[in-house]
C-alpha cells in the first residue's frame, strides 16, 4: 500500500529563498531516495541536477536563470539553515 509523504524544499535564488513542498507516493515502511527527490523536483516543473548529495541541494535550471533547491530533511524544519544558506551562496558565485 502506498503512503502520501509530504516534502518541504528551499528555492534559492541570488535575491530570495522561498519555501514550498511536493508529494511522494512511496511503499509503507519506504524511505525517500535521492532519485524519489529528483522525480519530485522534477514533477514540479524543475530541471534539476544534484551537486550536493550530503546536503540534499540540486541546481536548477529554466530559461534565462539558475537557482537552487535545498531538500528539507524533516517536514518540521521551516527555520533558516544558515550554514545551508552560505554553502548555497557559494556554489552560486563559484558558478556564475
């Protein structure tokens, strides 16, 4: 039997961070792999690419810009990661 499982993630752009969330349909007893993440973000409308595994932080892509999605590992987490936050910003200088 499948479960609804509700995931948080972090939109960062250069400017602003927003939070917003998506669904998994996954197996009872099933944890949510890096792939089930990636389909999700992807189902989402998002071109993503993973550059940080430990983290959870793929990049994203759309015409005419580049941001960041953060994985929030647990449904609760709605406070600012700071440490997150800086790692994001410095992939993004690095790459532009």
């Amino acid at each position: 039997m499948k479960k609804e499982v509700t995931v948080y993630f972090k939109i960062i752009h250069r400017d602003k961070t927003t939070l917003l969330r998506g669904i998994l349909y996954l197996e009872e007893n099933q944890l949510p792999t890096l792939h089930d993440y990636q389909q999700c973000l992807e189902d989402c409308g998002h071109q993503v690419v993973l550059v940080d595994p430990e983290h959870i932080i793929f990049k994203a892509f759309k015409p005419g810009e580049e941001y960041l999605i953060h994985i929030q590992e647990e449904k609760t987490d709605s406070l600012r990661d700071v440490v997150v936050e800086q790692l994001a910003k410095n992939i993004m200088r690095t790459q532009y």
